[in-house]
C-alpha cells in the first residue's frame, strides 16, 4: 500500500494516463472506424448502378428475387463483405443473399434516401438485415420492380474482419506508429512529472521529517537544529514551512515559559508553606506554654507570652490577607473602578498613616506635588494600597534619621509618582526579581527582609490593571520606586477641584471637604 505523497501523486499522475491512454484508444479507434466507413461508403457508392447494367435485369427490363440472388453470389465471390439484398419502396426485404424465403423484417428507409439524396456528409449508417443490432456503411440505387413498381438494390457493407482495434492495428502500419509515440509520449510524460512532483514535494519531505523528529523529541529540541527551511519560496509550500518554524518556536517558547510558572509554583508552595509554617508554630509554641505552665507563670510572663502570641496571629492575618488580595487581583475579571480623584490629597492621606511610625524611628517624610497638577484617574482604593505598601516598604528598610519621599512629576498625558527612601538599597542581582512573589531580598537588606515579599508584587499587579508602569533603581543609600497613572479625560487641575469641594460645602464649614475615598 502506497503511504508517501509523493508515491500517492505518482500513482495518480499514472492512473489519470491510464484513463488518457483508454480514451485516446478509443477516439483512434472511432475516428478510424468513421474513416474507413466514410472510404468503403465512397467506394462502393455507385456500385449498385453498375451492377444493374449486368444480367440483374429480367427480360422485362426489371429486377426479381431470382436476378437479384445471383447478382448477390456473383459479387461475394469477388468480394465475400458485400450483401445485396432487394428491397421494395417500403424498405421490405424481397431477397436476401443465401435465402430462398426473405425475412418478414423491414429496413429502415430513411438513411436510404438520406443517401440518394446526397446532402449529408458520409458515412450514412443503416440496417444490417444479417445482424439487426449492427448499422453499417451501405451503397444503394433505385430499382424497377415488375408491377411498374419502385424497388432498392441494398448493398451492405460488413467490415468483420476489421472492427477490433487490435485487427485494425495489426492491419495497419500508421494506427501502429501513432499508437508507438502515444506510449512514447505517455511515458516522458509520466517520467517528466515524476521528476518535477519529487523537486516540489522535496519542501513539504523536509517539513515532515522535522513534524517527526520534532515530535520525537518530545517537543523540547530547539528548533535551530531542526528548521525547515522555504529556500526562498513564496508558494503555499514555502509559507506551510515558515508557519510551522513559527509555530514551533512558539511552542518552545510557551514550553518553557509553563516550565517555568511550574517552577515559580513550587517555589511559591515552599514559600508560603515557610511563612504561615513559622509564625504558626512560634504561636502553637506560645500557647502550648501558657497551658502548660499557666500556674507557675507570673502575670508579666503571661502578658509577654499572649503579646508574642498576637503577633504572630497578625502575622499570619496580614500574610492570609495579602494571598487573598493577590488573587483577587489575579482572576479573570478583577474589580476594578475607576474614577477621577485629586492625587495629591491622597498621598497626605496615606502619609498621615504612618506619622507615628515614622516619629517612633526618627524619619522625616517629604512630599512634592505640582500645585497645577490635572485629575488622575484610577481605583482610588487600589492606588491608596499601592502608595501604602511603598510608603510600608521603604520604612521598613530606611534606619533612624533617614528620609522617605512621595513625589509626583507631571507629564504630557500620564504623571510619575515616585517613592524614595535613604535604605541600604538593592543588590543589583535582586533588583530584577523584586516584583517577584514571595521574592526578599535578603542579599542587599539582611536581616530586616522578615516580610512574606507579597508587597510589591501586589503593587505591580494593581499598577498594571491601571495600565501603567512600574520601575525600580536602586544605589547604597538610595532606593526609588516609580509608577505612571493617566490624568482624567477633563485634566481639570486639581486646585480647581478643590476649589468646587469648597463652594459646595455647608455653610459655617471653614475647611474644605476631603475627596471621599
């Protein structure tokens, strides 16, 4: 069983000739047959009138059935393919060659005088009385009959010893050399093809035999080794074979981008599983004690034990709740509603947030906003989260009697935000990865890197559902983290704003309403 293209093409290219060879037989051997007819018709054509000048005729000057049968066997002594028959006006038969009584059949009288008529072009068939299947070339002439009757001397025309094609052949030196250069051709033809289907299925060989070893290789060979390659051509084979490099390098690529999620999954288990692993168990721990020892304890032991023991419970609450907030953010259609807010306000607000932190570790915050700034648009509860974990990042690295800064800088269609802090900075081999989950870097900040390192990388899930940007630089003694967000589609400035809280406000209140978040 045939199984290749190129095998299946040939096959086919040599049955369709098969069909043309059996066709073209066939034409050669009607058009012969229609030529031979047409000469023997032409030949014998005026036949019968000659006959007629010979003893055919009675003494009255008229044809019988007895005239008419030795006519008959005189003629098939010279020539044993010819058959008279007489025929009266109405086609009836009143002798046949070889029989006393004439069949009852009649012929068919209309390609007879069709015939005499001679307007149509040759050959004319009519009825074989011998063979009432056949229709043959025959030769006919107007007869007189006794009775002053009208009557046909019909001359049939039999061919049996050349109608086969093979006869036809064997007799024939021309239908042999035309039938010699049809197989001739037919066999260039097959051959040229075969030739030219093995040149351009050779592309689509090549594809197949990377499909293969591509997928022998379980998907994973690079696809450098194995690239079909178009050569240059611009035909749907050569565009099958760059769809499918394409294909498969993105194959690749999606392969090793899943290997790697697979990895940053794992990764992400093992770090979860260390961070609610230890402050659970220093809780457990805690607890275990109390009950244990709850009656030799004092009350300050008490109090210090149930102290350590909330705080790992915060520990725990904060980390479940950043998870939680992380996968919100990271479902299919997360909430998001924006809406214009003056941005500005929003930063004082998140700074008084962490005024008693920062006074407890001596840091002054500074903040920078343009007077004149427009209306941002965003999440006003989402970006508040985004400058809280900044702010709460920076803090937690920045050591007594440094400063942290929140500092907006206005752009043509979006502003940047900027939050500074005067920490030890990042290691430069941690600063890619610091937007990574559960990513610390230990490295550059040692010991106070004690966060579940959800932080940022909520940051930047929030910053992109915005569709901003977020950027990170750091230098010993200096870290800057920056992010965009759009302006409102009025780009009102925001002094304005203010100014329209203000004239809408109650009588009798002096200070200007906040922007509700």
């Amino acid at each position: 069983m045939i199984t290749t293209l190129y095998g299946k093409l040939v096959a086919l290219l040599l049955g369709v000739m098969l069909i043309m060879a059996v066709l073209f037989l066939l034409a050669i051997r009607q058009s012969d047959l229609a030529r031979t007819q047409e000469l023997n018709q032409n030949l014998y054509r005026h036949l019968p009138s000659r006959i007629l000048t010979g003893d055919i005729l009675a003494r009255d000057g008229t044809v019988n059935a007895s005239t008419a049968r030795r006519a008959a066997e005189r003629i098939q002594i010279v020539n044993p393919r010819i058959d008279i028959y007489l025929l009266d006006a109405d086609g009836k038969m009143l002798a046949a060659p070889g029989m006393d009584e004439p069949p009852a059949a009649a012929v068919d009288i209309g390609p007879i005088r069709e015939l005499m008529a001679g307007e149509s072009p040759l050959p004319i068939l009519g009825d074989d009385p011998a063979d009432p299947k056949a229709r043959r070339v025959f030769a006919v002439t107007s007869v007189p009959l006794a009775g002053d009757r009208q009557g046909y001397l019909y001359l049939v025309i039999r061919g049996r010893s050349g109608d086969t094609l093979a006869q036809r052949v064997a007799s024939s030196n021309v239908l042999r050399e035309i039938l010699l250069l049809m197989a001739c051709g037919l066999l260039v033809t097959l051959a040229a093809a075969a030739i030219i289907m093995k040149i351009m299925t050779r592309p689509l060989r090549q594809l197949a035999t990377f499909v293969d070893r591509f997928r022998r290789s379980g998907f994973a060979e690079p696809p450098e080794t194995t690239r079909p390659r178009s050569n240059g051509r611009t035909d749907e084979i050569g565009q099958l074979a760059d769809t499918f490099d394409h294909m498969a390098e993105r194959m690749l690529l999606q392969m090793e981008a899943m290997k790697r999620a697979d990895a940053t999954r794992r990764e992400l288990v093992a770090n979860i599983s260390h961070d609610l692993r230890t402050p659970l168990a220093s809780l457990q721990g805690h607890l275990e004690t109390l009950q244990v020892r709850h009656a030799v304890l004092g009350s300050a032991e008490k109090a210090a034990y149930l102290q350590i023991a909330l705080r790992n419970a915060e520990q725990l609450g904060e980390l479940v709740s950043k998870l939680f907030e992380l996968a919100k953010l990271d479902s299919e259609e997360p909430r998001v509603f924006p809406e214009p807010f003056v941005l500005d306000e929003l930063i004082q607000d998140v700074g008084q947030e962490f005024e008693l932190a920062m006074r407890e570790k001596e840091i002054r915050l500074e903040t920078r906003v343009p007077p004149d700034l427009p209306l941002v648009r965003g999440d006003i509860g989402l970006i508040e989260r985004v400058l809280r974990n900044l702010i709460e990042n920076a803090l937690r690295y920045t050591e007594a009697g440094g400063t942290i800064s929140a500092s907006v800088t206005g752009g043509r269609d979006v502003c940047t935000v900027e939050v500074r802090d005067t920490g030890p900075g990042i290691d430069p081999d941690d600063l890619p990865r610091i937007f990574d989950r559960f990513y610390r870097g230990e490295k550059s900040r040692g010991a106070a890197a004690t966060h579940a390192g959800l932080g940022l990388a909520i940051v930047k899930r929030i910053i992109d559902l915005h569709g901003g940007t977020i950027e990170a630089s750091s230098r010993p003694g200096m870290t800057v983290f920056s992010f965009t967000l759009a302006y409102a589609a009025d780009a009102q400035p925001a002094s304005e704003a203010r100014g329209e809280i203000s004239r809408a406000a109650p009588p009798g209140i002096d200070e200007p309403l906040a922007v509700s978040r």
